[in-house]
C-alpha cells in the first residue's frame, strides 16, 4: 500500500463555516472531522506518483508487472489523458490496463470492488 496527502487541511468545521450549516452537521451526518485538500492549482499526479512508488516499495513489486492501475479521485486535472495513464507512464508501469474512476467521496469503495473484480477474473 502507498498513500500521499497534500498538506493543507480543511476542517468539517471551517466547511460548515463556509456553507453555512450548524455547527457539527457534517460529523453527525459524515463522522469526518477533517480532509486534506489541494490547494488551488496544486496538481495531483506528484501525490499520486509518490503513493505508487511507497505501494510498489511496500508490496516489493516491479512496476512493470502491474496489470492494472486505477486512480480514485472526486477531482479530476483532466479528462483525458487519465490521470492514470500518465501515473503508469512514469512509474514504468506502461502498459497496463488504467482508467480513472471519478465518483466523489465512493471513488475509493468503488476502486476496491473494481479491482476485486478483477482479481477474480
């Protein structure tokens, strides 16, 4: 597993601020207290490159035997190319099957079942 975060934190507090609900509406509904966000114009792929490099570390795995790569995210840079295939290219996982999956916050549930299903194919 590898994971990278951006370092500015928006807090459910400072976004019920900004939305104008009560105060603890988003913990109540949500259970999140805070998010890592990017700030403007800060791109993803960095964060994205790092976390692929720690999975392929801490799974001691050549990039060039990944079969598949799907980034998860609820804030696509581009449309095409995926932001997977570009992660691929530069971990030297190229080629391999990528696509992007954009479903806001179930991006990642719904990454986790993707790649079950392709495990059990």
């Amino acid at each position: 597993m590898g994971g990278s975060l951006p370092e500015t934190i928006l807090t459910s507090e400072a976004l019920e601020t900004r939305l104008g609900l009560s105060p603890g509406w988003i913990l109540r509904r949500t259970g999140i207290v805070r998010r890592h966000i990017l700030d403007d114009g800060e791109p993803l792929l960095p964060l994205a490159l790092a976390a692929g490099r720690q999975a392929c570390e801490d799974g001691a795995a050549e990039p060039a035997r990944v079969d598949a790569l799907i980034v998860c995210s609820s804030c696509p840079e581009t449309s095409l190319p995926p932001l997977a295939s570009q992660l691929a290219a530069l971990l030297g996982c190229d080629p391999c099957l990528t696509f992007d999956l954009n479903a806001s916050s179930a991006s990642f549930l719904g990454a986790l079942a993707v790649a079950e299903g392709l495990l059990a194919a």
